[in-house]
C-alpha cells in the first residue's frame, strides 16, 4: 500500500473511533452511567493507535513533522488536544462533560484536514531548525489548553442556565468550573507566549530579526494581548458566571482567527506553512 | 501659596490612575487595538506603493482619516509613543509595588492571624494524639514571584524594543564567489536600515566568500544551504561556514546567508585587458534568470534557464547594444567572446554563484532575550506554582483534642479542596466543616 494512502487510512479509522467515543461519553453523560465514561476514554485510546501510526507514517515519508499544509497541521493539533483530554480526564475523572466539548473540536480538525489537499511539500530550509519542533509543539499546546478551557466555559454555561441533571450535578462547583477555566486559559497563556519566544529566537537565527511586525506575528501578539486581557478582567474585576464564558470564548475565537482563518486571508511570512 | 502641595497631589492622583485597574485594561485593550490597526491599515514603511494606493483608493474617507490619526504609521505615531510611555509609567508603578510586596511576603512567615479569614476552615474534635500545638507551613512561596517577573519582563521588552528602534543597523549584500567585503567598508552594502542614533554597517573582519553548497529534493526545491567564506586575509585568517539558521557573530556584527541568489556572469568587456566586471542573473518571471544593463559603456541582456537542480547554467543567451544598435544575439559560453566592432568586445570569462547576505547589529539583542525569559519565568511560576499557606492548631480538651485547620491558597482556590480535604483527613477529622 503506498504510505499515502496508509496514512489516509489510518486518519479515517481514527476519525471513527473518535465518533464513536464521542458517542460513548455522551451516553455516559446523558444516560447517567458514570462509570460507562471509560468506554469513551478507551476508544479515544484505541483511536489514538491509528492517529498516532498515520503522523509517525507520514513524518517517515515527508522527513518532516506534522506541521505543513492544512492536512498534517489540523491532525497534529487534534491529536495533542486528545492527549492531554485524556490526561485530564486520567486526574479528573468526573469531568467526561469536557469530553463532549473536546472530541467533536477535535475530530471536526481532523476531518477538515482530511478533505484538504494531503500533498506532501518539502521542507524550505529556513523551517530546518529545532526551534520550529519547539514552536511548533507549544502552539499545538496551547491550542489544546484553549480547547479545554472552552470545553469548561461551555459547561459553566450549562450549569449557569440552571440546566439540571444528573451529569451536571456530578460536575463540580461553578466556582471550581471557573477556577479551571482561568486556570487552562492561563496555562494556554504560557504555551502561546513560549511559542511566541520559540518563534522569535528562530527568526533571529533564520531571518536576523527577533521581531518584525508580520501580520500573522502581530495576531500572534494580538490573541496573547487579549488573554492577558482576560486575566487581568478576572484578577481585577473578579469576572465569573456567563461574562466569563462570553469572554473565554471571545478570546478563542480570536486564537482560532490566529491559527486558521487570517493565514489564508493576509499575505504573511508565516503563512506557507498552512497553505 | 507654597507649591508643593499642589505638586504632591497632583503626583498622587497620577500615581492612582495609572495604577488603577481600569486604566491598566485600558491600556492593554488600547495596546492591542493599535496592532489591529497595524494588520489592517497598510504601514507606510513596510507596505509598497501599490498597497498604499489601492487602500486610499479603495476607502477614500478613510484614508483622510488614516492620516489625520497617523494609522497607517502606528509603530511612530505620537499617540502610539505616548500609548507606550503611559504603559511603561503603570508598569513601572506596578512593579514597584509587586516587588515591595514579593520582599515583603517573602520575609513574613506564616501567622495564624494572616490565615484568620482563610477560605479553608474546619474545626473538630479528635482523641488525642500528642505533637505539636500549633503547625504552620506554606508551599509554593516561589509562586509569589510569578507577577513581578512576568511584568519586569514586559518592560526589558518594551526597553530593549525602544533600543533597537534606535540602535539596530541591518545591511545587505550579494557576494559573488571569490569575491571579498572588504573589512570597516561601508559603502558596499546594496542597501541599509537604521536607527537614528546607529553607525552605518560594517564589518570588522574582511569576508571572503568562497563558495556556495547547496543540497536539493528530488523535487529540485532547495533543502539545505550553507556558504563557505574565509574572515581576515593573511595567515591569521580562519576558515568558516554560515549556513540559513546558523548565522556567524563577527565581533559586533552577526552575517546571515539569506538567499541563494543564483548564477553571476562575470563579463570581460571594452576595448582591452581589463579586470573582469561581475554582472548578476536574478529570477525575473517564471523559469528565467536575467540581467539586463550597461557594462562599460556597452548595453547587455543576459538570459539563462533556471535549472531545476540549482546548478550553473553551460551557456547563456546574450543580447549585446551599442548606441541602441544590435551588434550580437545569440548563445555565449565561458570562454567565447564576441568582436563588437569599433574595437570593443564581449566574452564570458566565468560563471560561478552568487548569493545575498545580510549582516545585523542589535546592541539590546540581549534585554529582549533577558526579557523575555524573565516574562516567560513569570507567567510559568504564577500558573504553575500556587503558594499555598496553611495551619493546624491543636488544643489539649482532656483526653481529646480540640483540632482547628485553616488553608489559603493565593489562586484558584475552588481548585485546592481536595488538598484540603486530604489534609483534614490525614488530621483525623472525619466531617468537613469550612
Ligand atoms: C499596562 C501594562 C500592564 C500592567 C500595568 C499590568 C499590571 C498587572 C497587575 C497589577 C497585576 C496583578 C498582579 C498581582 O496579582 O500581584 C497583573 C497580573 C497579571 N498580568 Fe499584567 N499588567 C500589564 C500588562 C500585562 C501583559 C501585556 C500581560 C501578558 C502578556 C500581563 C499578564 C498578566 C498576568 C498573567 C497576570 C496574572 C493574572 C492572575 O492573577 O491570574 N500583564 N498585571
């Protein structure tokens, strides 16, 4: 079988058992079967095998990681957030409801990639430099962090609307929902400025500049801006309940405008990669 | 009427406001929207003319507005200084004060009266276990340095930002094999940029550049690419290679290789023996190399097919005008030369490689890596490490024990209950009342 197809198939399979994880958990989660939660962690498991075969497979045959073209990036990003939602899940174990959240962002990624163009480009030699694994794999982190911390706002939505159930009320406080929603945004805020610093220390071995004021560099800075934006309402103004969701989400939204939307709108330095 | 009063008010309430948290979002959402303005109004200094046009002829009210607020030069705007300055004034103030607190907190031990209104509390009788009255203890102190380091960062950044604006030179060059940049030569760069207090660009070594290796794809597309040259002249002179992403710090100054470039002609044209003049094939459209100017009075058209490989072209076709008339068309390899008439002729002596480097000096390179570093610490320690400060009392009640526990983390606190849960229990207290 030629690797490409391998690959597509193995994404394929993946994709499928992500479905049917999803429908796990909701099963869990709506049916009142808590303990029926671990299905769904083991199909997203068992889906990670094939995931995890078709990136090593198609790193073999590009000589590059995950992180050209559409295809290879959206795979990659989805796989690190199903990695650390089981991680998650593996400390708390009570939250399947982010699962619902998570999944579904996860294998819609993956399946927007896999209607993209899968050509394999070489590597320009400017990307050849551990620096972009550095940046590359903090981005990916950071996007998974954002992920959750958006999986948890939506929950506190829920349970702020007074929606009543035996899921919800197993989930903890909505003190402790916005605690960790604030708390993955921060963490996301790490990630995202090591990226930035990843990034910067590589331009100035590659282009001789640490800082240039591109397009996709300065919304780069833009979504750091409005987290830090975010924290700041919270530490200052104690921001919670349903204006802490529409904010978590705001500031999502401007990292997904970041990462997926302005690369194909704005001629950037940055935006090869992606298109 | 004494002044000073005056003075100290008014110092007073400027040290309120910028210390106040809604100017603090202000300023951060103010931050924030002049980099929109900077993504979508096109910048004078960085956008071409075309851009320029097409947006004042695409938005012409706009535009007007554009202008009369200085948006389409936000990075030198005089709000956007004053933007700056108002930022680094409240993070100076905040910084100043976070410091004081972190050396403050940092020598205060835990008390039981700081931990009075704690928002872990229980209390419970146990049978007694003897030990210690009173236990307290803090974890994560660290943590508390998480805010002044991350804001100490943003201002070296900020500094080191306001040096380079001032202080950073940048050259380029395109270097021919063979060919040496003389050392402290100023005016061979094609082209420079600085700051407003920088020194022109030089280097202070000479740097011969000997030879260009590349390695390609099967694809043709370039994979690798490195230059070997040669610093200094003499015997003291060393051997080096900058490759993309592997620049060479020469003293000052850092060289980067940048561009492949591509083949260099190098022409013996005119009427005698003379040094040969170097003339350089660029990627003009599509698949075609050329070079089209005035050597020596003649006018020559140089054209060659870019090879897939990357390697140098056996022949190029040539174009050759004197007085605007046609004296040769046709192919020219190394070695072969026309006779242009009048005693003038043209010959290809060598075709070697030339690429373009580009040299920097950055003197606040160093505050903006201390600056980040110092940010990134930061925003790791406050999100990574939470201080946590905790006690638990013990009062002898006869044969049993009357046992108080109290916990205060700095953050997140709904987050900590289970550790608190876990300390209450290892305490023997079976019922959470906090
Ligand atoms: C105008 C500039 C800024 C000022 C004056 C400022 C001021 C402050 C102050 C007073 C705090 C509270 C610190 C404490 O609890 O001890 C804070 C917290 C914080 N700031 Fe800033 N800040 C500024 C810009 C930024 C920027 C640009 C970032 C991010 C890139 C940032 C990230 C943070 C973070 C992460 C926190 C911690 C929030 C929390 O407690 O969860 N700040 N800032």
């Amino acid at each position: 079988m030629n690797s490409l197809v391998l690959d597509y198939s193995l994404h394929w399979a993946a994709v499928a058992l992500y479905i049917l994880a999803t429908i796990a958990f909701a099963h869990s989660v709506v049916f009142d079967h808590p303990q029926r939660a671990r299905y769904g962690s083991w199909l997203v498991w068992a889906g990670l095998l094939p995931h995890s075969a078709a990136l090593i497979v198609r790193w073999q045959h590009s000589g590059h990681g995950p992180y050209m073209l559409k295809y290879e990036v959206l795979s990659s990003n989805a796989w690190i957030t199903l990695v650390m939602l089981l991680v998650f899940l593996w400390r708390r174990p009570k939250w399947t409801a982010v699962a619902l959240v998570a999944l579904p962002v996860s294998f819609l990624m993956m399946g927007l990639g896999l209607f993209a163009n899968p050509e394999v480009r070489d590597l320009p030699p400017t990307l050849r430099s551990i620096w972009l694994v550095f940046h590359v794999f903090f981005n990916k982190l950071a996007v998974a962090a954002f992920v959750l911390s958006v999986a948890s706002a939506v929950t506190l939505h829920r349970k702020l609307r007074g929606k009543r159930g035996p899921w919800l009320d197993r989930l903890p406080s909505a003190e402790a929902l916005e605690a960790y929603c604030g708390r993955f945004v921060g963490f996301g805020l790490v990630f995202w400025a090591t990226t930035i610093v990843a990034g910067a220390i590589w331009a100035n071995q590659s282009w001789g500049r640490y800082w240039g004021w591109d397009v996709i560099e300065t919304w780069s800075l833009i979504t750091l801006l409005s987290y830090a934006t975010l924290l700041h309402v919270i530490r200052f103004f104690g921001l919670k309940g349903e204006r802490l969701v529409w904010w978590t989400l705001g500031c999502f939204g401007v990292s997904v405008l970041t990462i997926f939307i302005l690369p194909f709108a704005m001629p950037s330095l940055h935006a090869a990669y992606f298109q | 009427m004494p002044p000073m009063p005056h003075f100290a008010v008014i110092r007073r309430y400027l040290r309120r406001l910028l210390r106040g948290p809604r100017t603090i979002v202000a300023e951060v959402v103010a931050f924030t929207a002049a980099c929109v303005v900077m993504t979508i109004v096109p910048q004078a200094d960085d956008a071409t003319a075309l851009q320029l046009h097409r947006f004042e002829a695409d938005w012409p009210r706009s535009a007007q507005f554009v202008r009369l607020l200085q948006l389409d030069q936000v990075a030198t705007s005089a709000w956007f200084l004053v933007l700056v300055g108002l930022i680094l004034a409240s993070l100076g103030l905040v910084l100043v004060e976070q410091i004081r607190i972190l050396v403050r907190t940092w020598q205060r031990p835990v008390t039981e009266a700081a931990l009075a209104s704690a928002p872990f509390r229980v209390e419970f009788e146990r049978p007694a276990r003897g030990g210690p009255a009173i236990q307290l203890g803090q974890s994560g102190r660290v943590g508390y340095a998480g805010a002044a380091m991350l804001h100490l960062g943003l201002v070296l950044c900020v500094v080191a930002g306001f040096g380079r604006m001032l202080l950073e030179c940048n050259g380029v060059i395109d270097l021919v094999e063979g060919e040496t940049l003389a050392a402290g030569d100023t005016t061979a760069w094609a082209r420079q940029w600085r700051g407003a207090l920088a020194e022109p660009m030089q280097v202070g070594k000479s740097v011969r550049f000997d030879k260009l290796v590349t390695t390609r794809y099967p694809s043709g597309k370039l994979k690798e690419m490195s230059a070997h040259i040669r610093l200094g002249a003499g015997p003291a002179s060393e051997d080096h290679e900058i490759a993309v992403n592997t620049p060479l710090d020469i003293d000052n100054e850092r060289m980067y290789l940048t561009a492949d470039g591509g083949p260099a002609v190098l022409l013996d044209a005119g009427r005698g023996d003379q040094v040969p003049v170097a003339v350089l094939l660029r990627d003009v459209a599509g698949d075609a190399l050329e070079y089209s100017g005035t050597v020596r009075g003649i006018e020559v058209h140089l054209r060659a097919d870019r090879s897939r490989s990357g390697a140098l072209p056996n022949q190029v076709f040539a174009r050759v005008l004197i007085d605007s008339g046609l004296r040769y068309a046709g192919p020219l390899a190394p070695g072969q030369g026309v006779n242009l008439g009048q005693g003038q002729h043209l010959a290809i002596a060598e075709i070697r490689h030339w690429s373009q480097f580009r040299a920097r000096r950055d003197a606040t390179l160093w505050l903006a890596w201390l600056g980040l570093a110092s940010g990134l610490l930061g925003a790791l320690l406050i999100y990574g490490v939470t201080p946590v400060a905790w006690m638990v009392r013990v009062d002898p009640l006869g044969d049993r024990e009357h046992v108080v526990i109290r916990m205060r983390p700095l953050r997140f606190v709904p987050l900590f209950r289970e550790r608190f849960d876990e300390l209450v229990r290892t305490e023997g207290g079976n019922e959470v009342r906090s």
